[in-house]
C-alpha cells in the first residue's frame, strides 16, 4: 500500500500549485483522505480533507478560501489545488487515507501516509 505525493516545487509568492496524491496497491475510495504539512521545525498540521464521495470538504482556517481539496476515485487520486501562496505556505505536504470515510483533521484518525512533497514558496 502506497501513497505517492507528487506536485510540490519551488513558487513565489501569489503564485498557484496542484499536488497529486497517488494511491497504489489498493483502493481508497470507501476512505476518506487528508492533506496535512509540515514547515521547518513546526509541527504537523491539518490542510484539508474530503470526504469518500467527494462530496464534502473540510479546511483549516489558514488556508480556506485559498486551497481546494478534489479526488477522483475513478484514478485513485486526490488533488490539492493551491492559489495565492505565501511564504508561510512553505512545508512538506503530506497525504493520508482516513480510517473513517469521512474526512477529519486529526492526525490519529489517517493510517496510511505518503513520503510528502516540498512546496517552497519565495516572498
């Protein structure tokens, strides 16, 4: 079971991102999914979460507004979409699949993670 978190990069500031979260070895669309970063020496932080349907999303305030949390269960995929970034965006950003089928913003309640991909976003 994997999850391969693509997408990241370096952009500057007011600039737009899409990650990619792949899922591989089995299915998650009964599951929920999440976005979680970390930035340096911060701890790991709660983005986004959607729902197994899609159909509900949820976001943390930092980034409501701003961010757009998809999936396509047809491809196994989740999606991040990111505009107006600012430097206080820069972390690694992770994907998990909730236990749950909906999604959530513990930590606790997602058991598979991906490796994280860098967004580095210059002023």
């Amino acid at each position: 079971v994997q999850l391969q978190a693509s997408g990241g990069g370096l952009v500057q500031a007011g600039g737009s991102l899409r990650l990619s979260c792949l899922a591989s070895g089995r299915t998650f669309s009964n599951n929920g999914m999440g976005w979680f970063r970390q930035g340096p020496g911060k701890e790991r932080e709660f983005v986004a979460a959607i729902n197994w349907r899609g159909g509900s999303t949820l976001y943390s305030d930092s980034v409501k507004g701003r961010f757009t949390i998809s999936r396509d269960n047809a491809k196994n995929t989740v999606f991040l979409q990111m505009n107006s970034l600012n430097p206080e965006d820069t972390a690694a950003y992770y994907c998990a699949a909730s236990i749950y089928a909906y999604g959530t913003s513990r930590r606790s309640d997602y058991r598979f993670w991906g490796q994280g991909t860098q967004v580095t976003v210059s002023s």
